[in-house]
C-alpha cells in the first residue's frame, strides 16, 4: 500500500501555495533544468561541454577534477531517443523516488540518493588501477531508487499487474545481458553496485524481505547479553483464611446487595482466585 511512512522525518522541503514541495521534486526539478541548460550549452558551444562533465577517472585521479564524482549523474544526452529516455526516468523517479522518501524520511531518503550518487564513480575510480574508466548517465542511479522501491514494496501490483519485484528483476536481467553482449563492463559494475546498494540500504533500514543469512549475520555481529544474577526470592507465607475473608467480603456484600452479575471482570477474577485458594488450603 502506497502513502505509507514509518519515519517522523518525512515533512516537505517547502510549499508552493498548497502543494508540498518534497526533495524528490527538487532533485526532478534540478535534472530537468540542467537538461535544459545542457542543450542550450550543446547548441552554442558543443558536446565537448559535455566531456568536461562525465566521470573520468584520469582527470579525476591525476588532475584533481573532484566536480566529475557529480556532474556525470546530470548528462542527458539532448537527442530525440535521449530526451525521450530522460522524460521516462523523470517520471519513474518522481512516481517511485517519492513513496521511498515517504517511507525512510527525508534524511535518509538524501543519504540514499547521495549513496547512489558517489558510490559508483568511487567503485570505477579503484577499477581505474587496471583500466581507466569513463561514465555518464543517471540510470542506473534512478533505477537504484525504484529497486528501493521493490524492496519496500515487493508485492505490489504495477504495470500489467505485474509485481514490483519482478519488473525489477526483469530489468537488472535485461540489463546485466545487454552489458554482457556489448562487453560493456562499466555500465555492469554501474548497475550492480547501484542495486546492491539500494537493496542493502532498505534492508538496513528494516525494511524489505526478510533474509535468513543477513538476520543470522546480525545476530552474529550483535553485543551478547549481560547475564546478572538475580538474588533467590523468598517464599511468601500462604494467605491466612482471615485475610482471603477480609478480601472478598467488599465482594461479597456487593453480590447481597446487587446480585452476582454487579461484579465487574477484576472482581469475579479476584472471587475466583480467593476461593482456589480457600479450596486448598482446606485439602
């Protein structure tokens, strides 16, 4: 079920008159205007505005170009098939990108997002050592944030009645197999550091399916318990027959006066157990 939150953190950003304005529309909100400004910039200037904007390693290892862990997530390739893919991956992250925000709170939605962001670039900047690596495109990390979605909510019914968690596993398939045929092992350490990362993050925080290896790996991994002795508890005398009289005689008068059925449910409890009593103590 959508509109589900289990955090006190989830609040809008801001409000445009009555809408609320969440950090999902805002991140929407800036990769549309980028996009924007990209193909202004590609018209006057030239794609080389967008080489100086992808993830590479080399510029980043050997000439300090820190501003690339970030830049390469906002490239869209202002062409009719890239526009096009781009107004799709809008739609899913504003749809899918809003119930995850809803569902963990605003912060952990910003650690989610800024997880997928510079986790991928870090993993291509350590491939580097044996080959260097160039990258550029949010996909995977949109795609990371509907797999987020899955997790929260595997069983819900999507596109074609299909479940979430098999449209996610259909298109990490898809994916994976396309990155294969074309040899593109970028794009594959991309897309499976993205989903690993998601579903990891999700299941940290609770939610999620419930996994037998990674309950027993926390059981493992948690502090033991603190044994402490508990001094032996003395045996208490039994009620004499006078107090079992003394506390069911309020009790008693109550049923003279008003009948059995005055008793409230703590007075017959309280009946019952002095009368098992007195029934003992006269065996």
């Amino acid at each position: 079920m959508f509109g589900v939150t289990t955090s006190d953190d989830y609040r809008p950003v801001a409000w445009m008159g009555r809408y609320p304005v969440d950090m999902t529309t805002m991140l929407v909100g800036l990769h549309v205007v980028v996009a924007i400004l990209t193909a202004i910039l590609v018209g006057l200037v030239g794609s080389s505005v967008l080489a100086s904007l992808q993830f590479e390693s080399a510029a980043v290892l050997h000439g300090g170009q820190i501003w690339r862990f970030f830049t390469y997530a906002f490239i869209h390739a202002p062409t009719p098939s890239g526009l096009l893919w781009f107004a799709v991956e809008m739609y899913m992250l504003f749809v899918f990108g809003r119930e995850v925000e809803r569902f963990i709170g605003r912060r952990a939605y910003v650690a989610l997002y800024l997880t997928l962001l510079l986790l991928p670039p870090v993993v291509l900047s350590l491939l580097s050592f044996w080959t260097p690596t160039i990258f550029a495109t949010s996909t995977a990390l949109h795609f990371a944030v509907f797999v987020a979605f899955a997790t929260i909510y595997p069983n819900v019914e999507l596109f074609l009645r299909i479940m979430a968690k098999w449209i996610a596993l259909i298109f990490v398939a898809i994916g994976t197999l396309s990155a294969l045929a074309m040899r593109d092992w970028q794009s594959l350490v991309v897309l499976w550091t993205s989903i690993g990362a998601a579903f990891l993050f999700i299941e940290l925080r609770g939610a999620g399916p419930e996994l037998a290896w990674w309950s027993a790996l926390k059981t493992r991994f948690e502090p033991k318990p603190k044994y402490r002795v508990v001094p032996k508890m003395r045996q208490t005398r039994p009620a004499d027959s006078d107090d079992v009289y003394a506390s069911i005689d309020p009790i008693l008068d109550k049923i003279s006066k008003f009948g059995i059925g005055s008793l409230t449910a703590s007075e017959r409890r309280q009946l019952n157990r002095e009368r098992e009593r007195l029934l003992k103590n006269s065996e």
